[in-house]
C-alpha cells in the first residue's frame, strides 16, 4: 500500500510539472533563434515535422516557406502559420505548435565552466551555476546580473540565486574584490 501511495504521488508530480511547462511555454514563453519546434497540421502528414528557429527567428515549412515566429508565443506561432497556410494551399487548416527543445541560456564570468547550456524547466540562478560547475574562489556572490530580451529590447538587471531563469538568458557572475 505504501509503494502505491509513493507512486501516486510522484505521478501526481510529475503531471503537475509537465501543466506547468506546458503552460509556460503556452503563454509566457516568446520563440526564438534556437528553439526546436514540432509543428503539426492535422490530416497534413507530410506538412507535419519538428522544425528549428533560425537565425533569422523564422520557421522553414513545406509549401509556404519561412513564417516569422520570433517573439511569439506558441498560440501566436499557430495562428501565424494557419492563416499561411489558408487559401491557396489548406481550406480549414488545424495547426498546433510545441516546443520540443528550448534554447540554450549562457553563463559567463566567475564560474568554473563558463559556457552555454540546455535550459532545463524550473531553472534558477543557483542551478544555472551548478550546471556551470560552482563558483570559481573569485565570484561575488551577491553580484550577478542576468541579461534577458524583453519585448525585442535588451533588460539587464541584478538577481539573486533563486530567481528563474529562462532559455536565451544571459548570466553574468562578477568577480568581488577583497
């Protein structure tokens, strides 16, 4: 009875982990360069696909070609590449977008392993440095300044270890002064 109850509730879990990305990625997460899409037009089995953000924030799809995507949300993606798709090529076309993979965030300065690294859901600042290897004996734990692209401008501001932190943001870890 009590491995049925663990189960149940690590199911339970896990159910609510994935609503809360979903929803994340539903209606607060903007597309951009990098992210890996899995595009599905029903009764279109051949228009259906996984397809990558390119440099340029556009999707490449069979028929129509490029659809801009960057800085849309998935809803915004879907209905950007239905009405694409309407008239001359589908008559009612159903379209639904996912992201399959997000991009990466980076993260510089005083960490051991400064780089760029797959976002992983419910990341924050702390977990984004741990991912980096720690600290390096230099960092100034108290400044660290995040630069995120907010409604196409560049917002730079401090942040604590426990703030979230999202795909294509950029973590910077000062180094203190003794």
């Amino acid at each position: 009875m009590k491995a049925y109850y663990f189960y149940a509730v690590i199911g339970a879990f896990l159910m609510n982990a994935l609503f809360a990305l979903n929803s994340f990625a539903e209606d607060i997460y903007k597309l951009g360069s990098g992210d890996q899409m899995r595009i599905t037009i029903y009764g279109e089995k051949d228009l259906s696909g996984e397809y990558e953000v390119d440099g340029t924030g556009s999707v490449a799809l069979p028929l129509i070609g490029e659809v801009n995507v960057d800085g849309l949300s998935l809803r915004e993606a879907e209905k950007a590449i239905t009405e694409a798709y309407k008239g001359d090529y589908l008559l009612n076309p159903r379209v639904n977008a996912e992201v399959m993979n997000f991009r990466p965030f980076f993260i510089l300065g005083e960490v051991n392993e400064p780089g760029n690294y797959p976002y992983i859901s419910g990341m924050n600042v702390l977990n984004a440095v741990a991912v980096a290897k720690g600290y390096t004996y230099r960092a100034n734990k108290n400044r660290i300044v995040r630069r995120r692209l907010v409604d196409g401008k560049e917002v730079e501001e401090e942040v604590k270890e426990l703030d979230k932190v999202f795909p294509g943001d950029v973590l910077h870890v000062h180094e203190r002064f003794f």
